[in-house]
C-alpha cells in the first residue's frame, strides 16, 4: 500500500479468496484481469466491451438468483459511466448485492487520463440514491472486514469504493468468446445451455 492506496491485484484476491458460492460480474479492462488473476472460475462473468453495465447486470443476475451472493467489481471510470444503476439498485435493494469500484482515480483504459473522482464521492452518490450501506475502503483493516463478508448473505445492498494504487499489473486476459462465456455461467447456475 502507498499513499493510503491499496494494491488493487492483492486486494482482489484477497476480497474473493472466500468467495463461497458468490457470482461474480466483472468490468471493462483492469478489473476483469484482476478477478481473472485471483482464479478464473465458471461463477465469473466477465463484461467485455459494455462500459458501464457492469452494476446493472450484477443488479439483474442478483434478483433473478436472490440466494446467492453476487459481486460487482468495477472501476471508477465504469461506475462513473453507469451512475444511473445506482438508482435502480437504491430501488430494488437487492439483499445479495455488493458493487465493489476499483478506485484509483484514472481512466485507464483510455490512457490514464485523471477520472472525476478526485471531485466526484462515488460512496456519497451511492448514498444519495438509497443505497444506504456505501463506505470508502483504504485500508488493510477496511479491506479485511469487505472480505470476511464479500460473500455473505443478507450484507446489501452496499457498495465499496476501494481506494488502489495506479500500478500496472500484467493483464490475464480470460476467455473473451462470448457465447461459451455465456454457456459455461449458465451451467454454473445449474441453467441449461440455451
């Protein structure tokens, strides 16, 4: 940790190394490589390519399984994208839905240029559209306590804005074929393929 910034690779896996039973949908870029370094599993839901949704179809799968835990993890500049489902998620209060935003102020599939949340309080907004349960995480302790209840369930629905550091980790890139993508979740859920 530098400057009160958590390593966002270690502090993934660190929130997903008890992971239970949790769906996981991850973001555009960093933090699919990131989910991915922490151990690809058929429970993941990598969202290639649709910045911004990433809160809305974790929102989605979390009311159509409400007994499972499911976990967004996302970065600032997605989140800041798909603001509104914060809304829709202050509405509907999934009790199974945790939105993790992998903080690190830039927008870093685009060229790290500075992202609005040197001005913008993610968690505040969070707030302010009725997910009550919306804190900043920076530290070790903070990131222990998320983790030790990722995937409990009953926690949300919350959101955790994970301060990280701007470092470049090398990218995994998971499977990125659609449809098998789509097939292996289903069966996961004990769905059929189609």
């Amino acid at each position: 940790m530098s400057s009160n910034r958590l390593n966002r690779r270690q502090a993934v896996a660190r929130l997903l190394e008890n992971r239970g039973n949790a769906l996981v949908v991850t973001g555009l870029g960093s933090s699919t490589y990131d989910v991915a370094a922490a151990g690809d599993d058929p429970r993941n839901f990598y969202l290639w390519g649709a910045m911004g949704g990433t809160a809305a179809l974790a929102l989605g799968l979390a009311l159509a399984q409400p007994d499972v835990p499911v976990v967004a993890v996302t970065g600032d500049g997605e989140m800041l994208m798909g603001l509104g489902s914060f809304s829709t998620v202050g509405l509907a209060q999934p009790a199974n839905l945790t939105i993790v935003v992998l903080d690190n102020g830039l927008y870093g599939e685009t060229g790290a240029q500075q992202s609005h949340t040197a001005t913008t309080d993610l968690a505040a907004a969070a707030r302010a559209c009725g997910i009550q349960d919306a804190a900043v995480v920076s530290t070790g302790a903070e990131l222990e306590r998320l983790a030790a209840t990722v995937a409990a369930p009953g926690q949300g629905p919350r959101v955790r804005i994970v301060k990280i550091d701007v470092a470049e980790n090398a990218r995994l890139v998971p499977l990125r074929e659609g449809a098998h993508a789509k097939v292996r979740f289903r069966q996961a859920l004990g769905l059929s393929a189609e």
